[in-house]
C-alpha cells in the first residue's frame, strides 16, 4: 500500500494537467467511437467488437492485453457471448497495481429521444447517446487518463490495469463476477480499483445498499367464477398480503435509517418495491378474440425487492417478511405460500481512511479546489463481486456525469467533467504509484 503522507508536487500536477488538456480532441473522439458500438444489454450486442476496438487503442499504448469470454457464466451463448477486456501496463518498479473498472453495456435507447442514441453528437460542451454518462464517458476519462500518466510519469512504479466488463446492467455475472472468480480482483494481484460510474467529478461513493429479491406464491383453489364460495381465491390471499405491506411492512422500514451517506436521501431508509405481480389466469395468446373462462384464482405471484442498510442483516430481512406470511397463516384460513429466494447481495462500504479514498480525496481538493463529498449508491454495481468474490476492499466508484441521466433519453456527458475526472484519476495515480523517489 502507499504511503498515505506522499505529498503531491504542484508542478507535476500541472504536467498532467496539461498532458490531459492536450488530449481533449482525443477523449471527444475515443467517447463517441465508444457510443457508436451499440452495446446494447440484454441481449448483450457487439461485446466482441467494443473489446476489440479497445484491443487496438490499448495495444498501441503499451498495455498487455486479454480478451476474456465469461464462457457459461449466466448470460453468456454462442448467440451473445460475453466479452471483457482486462488491460495491464507494468511500471518500472514494484509497486500496487491501480485498476480502472467500467461496464461496456448500455440499457436499450427507450423512446423520447432527440438525437440519435448512437450518433456520438458533440454539441455546446456535451456528448450525447445511450451510455455517454453511464459509462463509455467514464471509460473514455480513464484511459485518457492512464495514458497521460504513463506520458508524464514514465518511471511509476507498480502497474496501472483498464478492464471494460459485460452485463454490469444485468447483474455483471458475465463481467466482473467472472473475472472475480478468475482472480483478476484478487488482492495480490490488484490492491485499488476505481469505477469510472457517473457520480459527479467531486463525489466517492464508497458502495452500495443491500439487496434481497424473493418471490411470494400464493395457493387457491379453481372453481367457477360464479360460485366462488365453492374455491378459494389465491388474489385474495396475495391481496391480503399485500394489504399487510401497507399497514406494517411499509411504516417498519420507514423507520429505519442507516449512517450511510445513500443518495437521494429518499434511499437513507430500507425500501421495497413489488416488482412484479401476476395471477390467476394466463395472458390469452396473441389473436384471441374471445373473452376470459370464470375461474377462481388457484395462484398468484409476487417478485420482491428489498434494498436493505448496512444497520440490518440479511436473515432479519428476510424473518420480517416470513413472520407476515406466517401470521397470515394464523389468521387467514386456507392461506398457504411458498417463498423462493431469487438473489441476495449485502451492503458494502469501503473505509473513508482507505488507501485509494484518500489518493482521490487529495486528488479532488489538488485538482478541483473541493472537498471531495462522500456518497453511497441506493442500488448495487459491481463493486459487490469485487468485494465479495475478489475480497478486495479498496474499491470506490468515481467518475464523471450525472447519475441523474442514467438510462434516460437524450443521455449526455461534460466534455468539462469528463476532462475534470481524468485530472483526477490521474492525479490519483500519481498519488499511489508515483515514482519512488520524486
Ligand atoms: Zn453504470
């Protein structure tokens, strides 16, 4: 680990400053050719291509190169497979690698657009398309950035790794879980790493909230819609359920409150959304013109989503809701269920004294004048499989753009901001792999 004392010499930081300025034209134009490769996920489109464009920049600037397909991780097929890009430039002595993490994938466009989502407009200062700010412009800075360090500060020490990562929309089990498991976080190998996420040029976010996703069933009985005293509705039962969110569930996780620092502070409490719900008969196939059969309900479904604090466990989480469906069992005849857990990732937090929050802290007051503003994501990112799979804890997300436009239409990102955040990062590396003796 570095030392946390290493000052940070004016003079250099207006050398990268300026190597970074000088490269302007350059981090426009890597931005949009990133945008113009749709990547869109699902289904996971052009993965191969926006790895093998990146091959060819990285190869050319002194970086060793693997293309890693996530072979039968979840996601991955002969149809789309899962592409990553992990990149590595040694320095010339030893030292702690700094490794810069972006997602390659894109939410589809959506409609409401006025540009074209994949066209890499620059109009007024801002670059426009699905995935300017989350993540191509994050991805864009931090190569800009490596590559004006490695520039200006050819004698660094330890080693400087760019990845680009599939699937971080869906859940990153072809991306970063992959790589985890691989050992490509692995605390030998990799001791900082910073995601490129657009949190604002002055924002750490030093993790994420818990997360439980669970589905809820139901069980009646089928009878004739117009007896259906002689069947038992599984709507009701569920609407019974549901009923018992409201009057319960709803105001227990109003109360509690977590000491992390989630944005928006809407988040700063436990929170649960019914992501899906479905009943009784199916949809009729497409071209039917008939009416519904009367049937009572003999099923019913729910999918939940539970973001939960660092203050809570995942086993009380999950007892909260078990001792609602069992009261209801109690109280309500013939209310049977069935509870199937889907996924579950708990809370991380990095330290705020951790070697790689405090480089870019130093590195945000050096290059913006600004205390830098400490934040926690309401939702994850893949910061959970690097913490969890890799067991690294030096992990931040920093990176330019406003989280705001995530996956809205007519997307963009500060050329400004973009340029601000790579001063940052590579500041921030001078800060953890700077030559030994200055
Ligand atoms: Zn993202």
């Amino acid at each position: 680990m570095s030392n946390p004392a290493r000052s940070l010499p004016p003079d250099q930081i207006a050398r990268l400053s300026a190597a970074i300025d000088a490269r302007r034209d350059d981090l426009i134009a890597l931005t949009q050719a990133l945008i113009r490769i749709p990547t869109i996920n699902p289904p996971g489109a052009h993965y191969r291509d926006i790895c093998e464009f990146l091959k060819t920049r990285l190869d050319g600037a002194g970086y060793q190169v693997e293309l890693i397909r996530a072979a039968g991780a979840r996601g991955d097929s002969d149809a789309h497979p899962r592409w990553n890009i992990v990149a590595r430039r040694p320095g010339v002595a030893p030292g702690d690698t700094v490794h810069f993490n972006s997602h390659h994938d894109v939410v589809e466009t959506g409609s409401g657009w006025t540009v074209d989502p994949f066209g890499g407009l620059l109009r007024d200062g801002r670059i426009y398309g699905r995935g300017a700010c989350d993540m191509k412009g994050g991805l864009a800075a931090s190569i800009i950035a490596a590559e004006a360090f490695a520039e200006t500060v050819p004698d660094y020490r330890g080693a400087i790794e760019i990845s680009a990562t599939a699937d971080e929309e869906t859940g990153g089990f072809g991306g970063v879980a992959y790589l985890a498991e691989q050992g490509y976080f692995s605390p030998e190998r990799v001791q900082h790493v910073i995601i490129p996420e657009p949190l604002n040029k002055d924002r750490i976010c030093l993790g994420h909230r818990g997360v439980w996703w669970a589905e809820i069933e139901t069980f009646g009985r089928i009878a004739h819609g117009s007896m259906p005293f002689l069947g038992d509705s599984a709507i009701r039962h569920m609407a019974a359920l549901l009923g018992r969110f409201e009057s319960e569930l709803y105001p227990a996780l109003a109360e509690k409150h977590t000491a992390m620092p989630v944005v928006p502070p809407g988040a700063r409490q436990s929170t649960l959304n019914i992501n899906s719900i479905h009943g009784g008969q199916e949809e009729p196939e497409a071209g039917y013109t008939g009416f519904p059969a009367p049937v009572v309900a003999h099923s019913a479904r729910i999918v939940i989503d539970r973001r939960y604090l660092i203050e809570e466990t995942p086993a009380a989480v999950r007892q909260e809701v078990i001792d609602l469906l069992d009261g209801l069992v109690r109280d309500r005849p013939g209310f049977r269920y069935e509870i199937r857990d889907l996924w579950t990732i708990p809370p991380t937090l990095t330290d705020r004294e951790a070697p790689v929050v405090t480089a870019v802290s130093d590195a945000i007051r050096a290059v913006l004048g600004l205390e830098p503003d400490y934040v926690v994501s309401p939702g994850t990112y893949d910061q959970k499989h690097i913490d969890r799979i890799g067991r690294l804890k030096n992990c931040i997300a920093y990176g330019p753009g406003i989280l705001d436009l995530a996956h809205q239409p007519d997307e963009w990102v500060g050329v400004d901001d973009m340029l601000d955040s790579a001063r940052v990062m590579a500041v921030a590396l001078l800060r953890l792999i700077g030559p030994a003796t200055p």
